[in-house]
C-alpha cells in the first residue's frame, strides 16, 4: 500500500488522435484523457509507446488491473519487481498517446521509475516471443470485400531473416497448437479493429471463423479467441455459425479444384440480414475466403470482411539470380514482383 504521503502528479505525454489537428504536448490536465474512465488513486508510472505498448509500475496491482478492465487495455505479463511494487507490460490502442505518466513520491521518484521501466523493456524488447502491434499492417480486396492483415507472414520453408518474423511464427504456431495465447490474440486483433474504425454491435455484427480442416483443430483454435474478441468488440460470437461434419485433407492453397464447403454445415438465423467478420490465422491465396462469401451471399448476409493475424509471404527462385518477392492478385490478374540478384 502507499505510504503516508501526498502523491505527486507529473504527465508528459503526445496527444495524437482524431479530436486534435496537431500533436501537442499536454500538461497535468492531460491525464484526465488518459484516464478518461477512472483516475488512479495509489502510486503508479506508465511509459507509452505510440504503437500501443504501455509499462507500467504500479504499487496495487488490483487497481492497476481495474483501470485497465474500464479503459480496454489488456494486461500482458506482470510480476513483482519489488517489496512495494509489481511492473509489467500491457496493451492499448495504438496511434493516441505516446510518452510517460507517474503519480509517485516526488519529481526524482518518478523520473527513475520512468527510467526503470525504459531500461527494464527497451533493453530487452529484442526478447520478446511473440509481437504486440496493435494496428494493422495492410489490406487486400478479395471479390471487393476488404480484409485486413496484422502481419507479413513468412512460412517454415523461408528462413526467417529478423527476429520480429520469428515472433509473428511463434505466435501461429502457438495458436494452431491451441495453447494459451487466445486471449492476447484476441485482444491485440480487438484493438487493431477499433483503430480501423471497426463498430459493429450484437445486432449487426457476427464474427465467424473459417473452418478448420477437422473439428479438433477448430476445438482448439478458435473458441477462445471468437468468444474474447466478439465480447470486446461488443458483436455476436458466430463460433457455431458454422459445423464441420467431417474431417478433410487439408487444403493449404492448393487451389480452385477443392471445395472447402462440402463438408460444412451453415446455421442461417446467425448469417442472414448480418455483416459477417471471416476469422482466420493465416491469409494464403484467398480461396477459403471466396468459397464462404459466395456461400454467405446465398445465405442472405449484408455485408462481408475479413480479419487475419497474418498474410502468407512468399518468395519463389526463378533462375540464380532472380526471384519473386511477392505475387499479388488484381481482380484475375497476378502481378509478380521480383528482384534481381547482383
């Protein structure tokens, strides 16, 4: 608990979202955005980082935890850093603030606190095992319905040349495996979608994974994350929008000649009069994508997108001394990028 002592406010943070014309510095008054919902009450230090990470020292956990719960921040790790004192790390949405805020002892305290948790994460960011970016990377247009992508994903036959690539793979295979990570993934896609402008509600809106090739990795993949992110973003969870009667071969983009629906069984009541959010780790040719819109149009929906934590990156060797660093398709064309190898 915190001693017997006034706390000292101090505030340097980058105010950037859409209600302001130009990033300008605030002063004390801005923690009162910052903390729109809830102002803390016992000693605590944050340090912002514009693409949604937040650390924090805090000396009550539980009220820290409370703060986040009201704001939509999503705690990732934490643990004890002193007597007093739990650090951690957490999520936000990316792009709205960027700087440090302390509520401590005095002018010196919160200036090492600040310090600790710059030195404590920036030192060791490089460590980190999975990637925490909370706005999306890019997005393609697949039979004119918009889908969004978090990352450029390099398959196990690429070896990965930087240590963020190793990351985004821990984290798919991490999810394909089913383990624990379906509620960050669900947090940090929640956040991407609410700086893309995402509002949907539970009357409008139903998120519905694609299909797995068999049911148990649809059990393990997908009901964590689909219950997670449709409870965040407020839209109803299509997890059994869709049934898998049997199992089949998977398809891994092995194009137009498999039907990826013979197998599926739709309920219609979650699809008709919806916009529908298709769900899915990986963003290969699009052809799942395209075999479930034209299903979804027969079965009555609004409007279709998709949201995808990766899309598959591919490079293909031509001759010895050029190769393809990308193919992208335009409507039916596919346009190759290449580069030349001196």
């Amino acid at each position: 608990m915190v001693e017997e002592f006034d706390l000292l406010e101090e505030v340097e943070v980058q105010f950037c979202d859409e209600e302001c014309t130009e990033s300008v510095w605030h002063g004390v008054n801005y923690s009162e955005s910052l903390f729109c919902r809830e102002k803390p009450k016992s000693e605590l230090t944050v340090v912002i980082r514009e693409e949604g990470m937040m650390y924090f020292l805090t000396a009550d956990i539980k009220e820290f935890a409370g703060l986040c719960r009201k704001h939509g921040w999503y705690i990732v790790s934490h643990q004890r850093f002193s007597e007093a004192m739990e650090i951690g790390m957490c999520l936000m949405e990316a792009g709205k603030h960027a700087g440090w805020y302390s509520l401590g002892r005095s002018k010196e305290w919160n200036a090492m606190m600040r310090d600790v948790l710059n030195f404590t994460f920036e030192r060791e960011k490089k460590m980190d095992f999975y990637p925490y970016e909370t706005m999306f990377k890019g997005e393609v247009l697949i039979d004119g319905c918009r889908c969004h992508y978090l990352h450029d994903y390099y398959p196990t036959k690429i070896e990965k040349t930087n240590a963020h690539q190793k990351r985004v793979s821990n984290l798919i295979f991490r999810f394909k495996e089913g383990g624990h990570c379906g509620e960050l993934v669900a947090r940090i896609l929640a956040l991407c979608l609410k700086h893309a402008g995402f509002n949907g509600t539970k009357e409008d809106t139903v998120l519905i994974p694609i299909p797995a090739s068999t049911r148990e990795r649809q059990r393990k993949r997908f009901p964590v994350v689909c219950y997670y992110l449709s409870e965040w973003l407020g839209i109803t969870d299509g997890f059994k929008a869709i049934w898998i009667e049997e199992d089949r071969e998977q398809l891994k983009g092995k194009g137009k000649d498999k039907d990826i629906l013979r197998n599926l069984q739709f309920t219609r009541r979650y699809i008709r009069g919806k916009n529908v959010v298709l769900l899915d780790d990986v963003l290969t040719t699009g052809e799942s994508f395209r075999q479930l819109q034209r299903k979804m149009k027969q079965l009555g929906h609004c409007r279709l997108s998709g949201c995808f934590w990766g899309k598959r990156y591919e490079i293909y060797y031509l001759s010895a001394n050029i190769s393809i660093c990308g193919i992208f398709k335009c409507n039916t064309e596919y346009i190759f990028v290449y580069t030349i190898l001196i």
